[in-house]
C-alpha cells in the first residue's frame, strides 16, 4: 500500500515537471524537444517515471543524460576576442527532470524539519 502511494506521488511530481517544461529552452544532445514532452505529459508521466526507477535501485545514470552539448555563446565587445564568449552546455531534458525530481526529494526533507 505505501509502495503504490509513493508510486503515485512520484508520478504526480513528473507529470507536474512535464507540464512545467519551458517549451523555448533548447534540444539537448538526445535531440528530445520540451514542447513535446511537455504536450504529451499526460501520457508519457507514468513510463517516464518507470524509466526514473531504474537509476535510483542502480546508482546509475545513463551517460547520455550526463552529457552535453557545450557551445559558446557572444557576451560582448569584439567577436574576434575568445574572452567575449562564454560556454553554455545543454543537457538532456529528461536528465534536467530527474535532477529537479532528485533535488525535490532530497530538500523536502530539509524543508520539513525547518518548518517544525
């Protein structure tokens, strides 16, 4: 009974993610477009949460959520001066989820104990 309420609870939070996705942040290195998950979330929230199981009994994350696609991006100034640009790296959006899911998990314990 308490495995399926936290079972619920954790697909509720990655349908809220989902939904919550800005659709105009880039596609990351696995080419997954956040519009799209965002507008299936109602669909997809149960298997991408199943998927999110397996890293946690594993201790594994898979490597293409790990990795990224550095570009640099102009700041200012002269273009022809390498210090006027600054790297930005995109990720994957379901290894952006599961590090908020993560994060979520672990402070609201935290959150909790500093409310009593």
């Amino acid at each position: 009974m308490l495995i399926a309420k936290v079972a619920s609870a954790i697909i509720n939070q990655v349908h809220d993610l989902l939904r919550n996705l800005n659709i105009h942040k880039p596609v990351g290195p696995d080419e997954m477009h956040p519009r799209v998950l965002k507008d299936l979330a109602d669909v997809i929230a149960k298997q991408v949460s199943i998927t999110f199981q397996r890293p946690w009994q594993s201790g594994k994350v898979p490597c293409g959520w790990r990795k990224g696609n550095i570009v640099p991006i102009f700041k200012k100034e002269k273009q022809e001066v390498p210090g006027n640009y600054q790297p930005v790296s995109f990720t994957s959006v379901p290894g952006k989820i599961m590090e908020q899911l993560l994060l979520e998990v672990m402070l609201r314990p935290i959150e909790e104990n500093e409310v009593m």
